[in-house]
C-alpha cells in the first residue's frame, strides 16, 4: 500500500485539532479535584503551546512555501484558483504575477482565497454539509437532517414556510439526494 504523503495545509488542520483535544482533555482535568492534575495540567498546557505554535508554522508554509497544496485540495478551487495554486506549488508569487500579467498582491490574494476555500470545504465535510450551499441552504440543511420540519425550520430562520420548502427542495436536487418525503409526511416537490 502506497503512502500518501500530507500537505501542509492538512498538518496544520491536523496540529490545530490536537490542540483542540488537549484544551478539552484539561479543562476536565480542572473539573476533577485531584491535586495530581495540576501537574497533568501544566503539562499539558505546554503541549498545548507547542502544537499552537507548530500550526502558526504550517499556516506560514501554506501561504509561503512550495508543494503546499495536494491533488485533491487542487480540485476544489476554481479555475483561475486554481492555475494560481498549482503554479504555486513551483514559483513565487512574484514570478507568478510576471507570468499571468496580475499584480503580486493580486495573485497572492487569490491564493489566500484558494487556501480559505480549501479551509471552509474541509470543515463542512467534517460536520457532514454538502460543498457548494449557500448559507441559509446549509442552516436549512442542518435543520432539516435534525428532523425538523419546514414549518418549524422557518420559524427558527425567520423565515416563511413556503420558502423553506422551496429552498429544501432546491439543496435536496442540488446535494442529489433522492428523499421521497420530508419529515413533515408530505412529499417533496419534484
């Protein structure tokens, strides 16, 4: 079985959730009143530091360094975010610009763009939401997964009923999901 090697844009997700556990793991720590913790606690507060620290590193190495990206954080960008990553991956932004007639700035705003795309995708596939909805679409979606019907899903957006069901209707073709009813009992509109 052939390795697959992480990008620096995964380690740095990667550091940042270890981080986040062990923030977790101490503060139960501190709800526990055992005086061998406090050890435990310092302890882990220094590893906490080091694996911030590393993902302040890696986060530079996104935006600053070569081969930052993989083939599959590639796909998920536009075309000209694209271009402009996988150029990336070989020159600097300097010599991107030159090669793409954009300004320095430009081309590293684009790829921070790229990065902050990646970033997003990568989150919503971790909480299980569907790439390419839009904000409300996502909360509707949420929502509606929560097994809340469109009635109650308008009341908590804000919205009309109507509305909900039309923009239920519009995620469920757009995530391609077959639902034949909604949790209301009524058929979903075709």
């Amino acid at each position: 079985m052939q390795r697959r090697w992480s990008s620096w844009s995964e380690m740095e997700d990667q550091y940042r959730e270890g981080a986040l556990a062990l923030k977790t793991a101490r503060n139960r720590l501190k709800d526990e009143d055992f005086h061998g913790t406090i050890a435990d606690r310092e302890i882990m507060g220094s590893m906490i530091r080091d694996l911030e620290d590393t993902a302040r590193v890696l986060k530079r190495k996104v935006l600053y360094e070569f081969g930052s990206l993989s083939e599959d954080e590639l796909a998920l960008l536009t075309d000209r975010q694209r271009q402009i990553a996988e150029l990336r991956q070989r020159y600097s932004y300097r010599e991107i610009a030159e090669m793409t007639g954009l300004a320095v700035n430009t081309v590293f705003y684009i790829y921070q763009q790229a990065v902050r795309k990646i970033k997003q995708a990568k989150r919503k596939k971790k909480e299980g939401v569907p790439v390419g909805l839009s904000p409300q679409q996502e909360q509707i979606y949420i929502l509606y997964l929560q097994g809340k019907k469109p009635a109650e899903i308008a009341r908590i957006i804000g919205s009309n009923h109507r509305s909900v069901h039309t923009q239920l209707k519009r995620l469920l073709q757009k995530v391609d999901k077959n639902i034949e009813k909604m949790p209301t009992g009524e058929v979903c509109p075709k």
